[in-house]
C-alpha cells in the first residue's frame, strides 16, 4: 500500500539557505530511490513558513528503506543545527473511495 508523508520543518532565522543546501542533497539522491514515488522540498507562504517535505512512497517498506539511507541521515544531523523544534511528520495511507 501507498504511504504518503508531509513533513514540516521549521529552520531558525538566517539558516534557510543551509537547510536548502543539506535539503538539496537529500532530495537529488531520495529521487533516485527504487520505491519513491515523488520526492519534493516545498516552503508556506505565509505563518511560520515552514520547510514542507512532500513525499510519496510505493509502500512502507519502501519508507523504511530511505530512512536507513546514508542521505536521510546527513539530512538529520543537518537539521538538528539548523531546525527550531523536532519535525512535525504526517504519515498517511490511502483510501479509495472511487466508485
């Protein structure tokens, strides 16, 4: 079963461009990932403007498998500097209500 994932991030003031940077990485190579789906690094326009990971994997095998990753990692330590709280992550499945 598809899992989709929305992680929020909020970075502290003056660390934006770092966070794009670790980000940057960590995006290029979760692409390539057999079992991602869609990979992408998207910011609020307006409240906190929080850092928005938009993700789409083929199952939660698949989710598991970029956690352990090297990149996914990096990422993590990254923003442990760089972040003002712990993320907010939304871990999510779907339902199929075609007719």
């Amino acid at each position: 079963m598809a899992v989709k994932i929305v992680a929020f991030i909020a970075v502290k003031p003056g660390a934006d461009d770092a966070f794009i940077t670790a980000a940057r990485t960590c995006v290029a190579a979760s692409r390539a990932e057999l079992g991602v789906l869609h990979y992408e690094l998207w910011r609020e326009t307006e409240g906190a403007q929080r850092f928005v990971f938009n993700e789409l994997y083929v199952d939660d095998a698949a989710v598991q498998q970029h956690m352990a990753s090297d990149h996914f990692k990096a990422l993590g330590v990254a923003a442990r500097d760089l972040a003002t709280a712990r993320p907010e992550i939304i871990v999510t499945h779907p339902i199929d209500v075609a007719d």
